[in-house]
C-alpha cells in the first residue's frame, strides 16, 4: 500500500512540477521559437532581399547587356556609318547635313532618314520637288546603312524613286515587285 | 585574301559567306546568292564599283547584298 502511495505523491509532484515549471519552459521555448520565426521572417527578407539584389543584379545585368549592347550597338552604327561613307564615295553622293545629294544624270535625289526627295531635271529652275518616303523590307538596319540602300539602287536604278512614291509595296534594286512571303 | 558576300541586317553589316575566290566554285557561291535572293529579294552589288551584279564573279572581293525597298 505504501510504495502505491509514493508512486501516486511522485506522480502528483511531476505533475504539479510539469505545471508549475511549463511557463518557465515556455518562456525559453518561445524564446527560441521567436528567433527561430525572427530568422524565417529574416530568411525572407533575406529571400526578398536576396529577389531585390536578384532584380538589382537583372536590371543591372540588363544595363551591363544594354551597355555591352550599347557598346555593339555604337560600334555596329560606326561601321555602318563608315559603310554609307564609303556608299556615298561609291555614288558620288554628298552629305549636306544629315541629307545626301545624289545626282544621276540630270535627276537630283535628296535622301535623308526614310525620305527621298526627287528634281527630275536639275538644269531646270520650274521642275517641282517630289518627295516619298521608303523603308527597307529588312527592318531593323542602322539608319545609315537605311541610307546606303536607298543611294546605291537609286544609282543603280533611279526609276525606283516612281515606284517607290507609288506605294504598291517593296521592290529590288532591279525594280521587280517583292513581297517578303514569296 | 579572301572575297566576302555580306549584307546589311538588323545586326549592322553582316557576312554572310567568305571564300577564296581563286579556288572557290563560283557556279556554288552564285547559286547560293541566288538562293539568298530567292529569300529574301536582296541583290548583289558590287562594293569596288556600287554597280549591281547580274552574277559574282573571281573580280569581286566584296559584294553587298542589298535588300528591297517598299515605299511608303
């Protein structure tokens, strides 16, 4: 009977010290759950740091590539340049301010950014300007080698200049209709 | 030294074939130009002269394939 009393005191005082004790475990408990949660919602902040220096280093890996491209780019439009100067030698074109002069025969083309103007007889004082715009079907050249193409075909082929204004679409530098599908 | 086809393109001046043109099979690099043309409606032009080409030939150290133009 006894050792069943002292087992039931036992039991009562663990009991009694789980209960009274637990807040005081509670506490270092919460502690170290609390940095824990700390360290999550740090982790996360990390992680949305980490996503903001992620973005940071995109754009800034962007701007690197804009730069790098950039730096392509210039070095792509300087040689374009050198190829509408050397065009322009080819042609006998003249560049007056960011035009060029291009005379064939008695016609004098002004070719300047996807515009052509035309004098159809340069000895004549009364012959009307006409003016068209042109684009080459190949998008996305530098502007300047845009130029080269127009000088070198209307060199080549002046008529061009009609079919052109005619807006009936894109034609080679022989002056066949193209049509970029065939 | 070698001959080179190149083009102009949104990627600024492009080559698009080299070759030797004492040894290279020109019926090859013509109907390669041809092919090109078929394409995209670009046509060789010589860049020693700024004159078209009906055909390249062993003289051409530099040919530009010049692409069409629309008006608009």
């Amino acid at each position: 009977m006894a050792p069943a009393i002292v087992s039931a005191i036992v039991f009562l005082v663990l009991i009694v010290w789980r209960f009274v004790f637990a807040g005081s475990h509670s506490g270092p408990l919460a502690r170290a759950i609390a940095p824990q949660q700390q360290r999550h919602s740090n982790l996360l902040a990390e992680g949305l740091h980490i996503s903001d220096l992620g973005t940071v280093a995109v754009i800034a890996e962007n701007q690197f590539e804009n730069n790098s491209g950039g730096l392509h780019f210039l070095d792509r439009k300087d040689r374009a340049k050198a190829y509408l100067r050397r065009i322009a030698a080819l042609t006998g074109a003249t560049q007056t301010g960011s035009a060029y002069v291009l005379d064939v025969g008695k016609m004098r083309f002004r070719v300047r950014d996807r515009h052509v103007s035309r004098l159809r007889d340069v000895t004549d004082p009364g012959c009307a300007l006409e003016e068209t715009c042109f684009y080459p079907v190949h998008r996305g050249m530098p502007k300047a080698e845009e130029l080269a193409t127009a000088l070198l075909q209307l060199m080549n082929n002046p008529a061009l200049f009609d079919r052109w204004a005619a807006q009936s679409g894109a034609y080679k530098a022989d002056g066949q209709a193209f049509s970029p599908g065939q | 030294m070698n001959a080179k086809i190149l083009t102009f393109s949104s990627h600024g001046d492009t080559t698009l074939l080299e070759y030797d043109p004492a040894t290279a099979d020109m019926e090859e690099v013509n109907k390669l130009i041809a092919e090109y043309e078929a394409k995209t409606g670009a046509q060789p032009f010589d860049m020693a002269t700024g004159e078209r080409l009906e055909r390249v030939t062993r003289e051409q150290n530099e040919v530009l394939m010049v692409h069409p133009i629309a008006g608009g």
